[in-house]
C-alpha cells in the first residue's frame, strides 16, 4: 500500500495573470513586460504568453503594435474556422475549396494576397474562409510568405485543403 500525502484543496496561488493579446495563456513571470501605448492615457507595461511573445509580428519591438492586435484577430478566427471544421460544422464547398487551394500553394506577398481577396468570387467572398484571411495582407507588410507569426493559418489551409486521400 503507497501513502501519497492528500491533495491540497487550494493550490498556491500565483498571480494569475493573462496574455495580454490572446487572453488565454499564463504568460511566463520572469519575462519583460512589453509597452501598450494606449490612445489615451499613459504607457503601461503588459504581460505576454511565450508564443505570443515569440511570433507575434512585432516581436522584434518592445512594444505592442497594431499588427500584433491584427495577427492576434487573424489567429484567433483562424483557430476558430479550424475549430468548426474538425467538427464538421464548417466545410469549404466547392468554389471556396478551389480558393484556398490557391492561395495554399501561392507565395504570399500583399499584393498576391489582396488580388486572391479582390479576385474572389462574390459568394466566395462573402464566406467564413475569406473573412479570416482578410487581415493577412496587413501582415504581410511586416513579415514575410514563411513567418510563424503565418503558421496557424498555414496549417489551417494545408488540413482544409489535403482532403481525402
Ligand atoms: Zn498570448
């Protein structure tokens, strides 16, 4: 017979802080807060998770700056759309699947991106797909085709285009 000493009721508890830009992870204590510049009011300093405090597209600031907000609305929709989709809730038809199977194979630059979003045909581009992928050409001002500010999306396009085998 093993004697386990009983589980505290409460653990320790830590601050619980969140990810300022995506809300939903414990960013790491011993990391350097970055700076929001908030419209009013003064700097202040913000916690990040690791991810986030890695990929996001401004990484290279100590700051935060409006494409972080922008890749974090793209990941976030990205994450949904993936989401609805493994569930089966969500499935391209036809004319959207031909869509991103293009933009999955295209380099992506903003002008590639914002041709494929202009290009779209009108109830292709009035659909969920179109709609997270619209942010992307902001990105793509700050970072390039192969970034893993990109990555969410990327995989997203590669599960929704493999199809059956
Ligand atoms: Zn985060």
């Amino acid at each position: 017979m093993t004697t386990s000493s009983p589980r505290p009721l409460f653990t320790a508890t830590v601050a619980v802080a969140v990810c300022h830009l995506c809300e939903d992870q414990a960013p790491a204590d011993d990391e350097p807060a970055v700076t929001l510049r908030p419209a009013h009011g003064s700097p202040r300093p913000v916690r990040l998770c690791a991810r986030c405090r890695s990929i996001r597209p401004g990484r290279d600031r100590g700051e935060l700056v409006a494409d972080d907000w922008t890749w974090a609305f793209l990941e976030r929709e990205v994450t949904a759309l993936g989401r609805d989709h493994g569930a089966g809730r969500w499935l391209p038809y036809r004319d959207e699947l031909h869509w991103a199977q293009n933009l999955h194979t295209a380099t992506w630059t903003q002008s590639t991106v914002e041709h494929a979003l202009r290009d779209a045909e009108p109830h292709v581009s009035t659909g969920r797909l179109v709609h997270v992928v619209e942010p992307l050409p902001r990105l793509l001002a700050l970072v390039n085709d192969g970034d893993p500010a990109l990555r969410t999306l990327r995989r997203f396009l590669n599960n929704i285009t493999a199809g059956p085998a």
